[in-house]
C-alpha cells in the first residue's frame, strides 16, 4: 500500500504564493507520474499540473506561467509552487502518483486533499 501526504495549503491573498508538497511512502519502487488535481465544491476534479518520470510537465491552460510542478525522486515527493494566486484558485487540491509497486505492478493513489484558499 501506498500513503499519499499533502501539506501546504492555507489561506493567501490575492497575488502571493504558496508551495504545496506531497510525499509518497509504502511499497513504492519508483513513481512513474506525479500529478496535482483541484476540485473546488459543485466542480469536477481537474488536472492542474503532472510530471512524469522523465520530467517532462504538463499544465492546465489556467495555470501556466504562475504554478511549477517538481520532483524530488530519491525524497518519493513532489511539488506545486503556485505564484501569482487568483481567487479562482481556491479548491482541494490532491496529489496524485501512478505508482511502481516493488512487486512490478502499477497502481494510481489520491492523497486525502489539502484546502488552498486564496482571498481577493
């Protein structure tokens, strides 16, 4: 089993930063694709940011230029530096990793969330 950890999150005014940070931990042999998704409440959860194992990333268009996700392999944690915060920003925010198990296997985890709130 796989334990997702998020932390980070907090309440932020309009225009500054935050860096959210998850660690992976349990039977991992390597972490294949990292990614940060949000859900703000009667939205559907969307992808914000993902970086694969080759470290190539990918960005929802609304964040672009303002949120930098990274990795840290030999730590199993991933990143998500969110500058420039709007309040449309505001939403859970989940880790997620597509994870390669010590038996060979891959399996997807959801951390439980971390709330980022972001006041006009």
């Amino acid at each position: 089993q796989v334990q997702l950890v998020e932390s980070g999150g907090g309440l932020v005014q309009a225009g500054g930063s935050l860096r959210l940070s998850c660690v992976a931990s349990g039977n991992i042999f390597s972490i294949n694709t990292m990614a940060w998704y949000r859900q703000a409440p009667g939205k559907q959860r969307e992808l914000v940011a993902a970086i694969t194992s080759g470290d190539s990333t990918d960005y929802a268009d609304s964040v672009k230029g303002r949120f930098t996700i990274s990795r840290d392999n030999a730590k199993n944690t991933q990143y998500l530096q969110m500058d420039s915060l709007k309040p449309e920003d505001t939403a859970v925010y989940y880790c997620y990793a597509l994870v390669n198990s010590k038996a060979g296997y891959n399996y997807q985890y959801w951390g439980q969330g971390t709330q980022v709130t972001v006041s006009s």
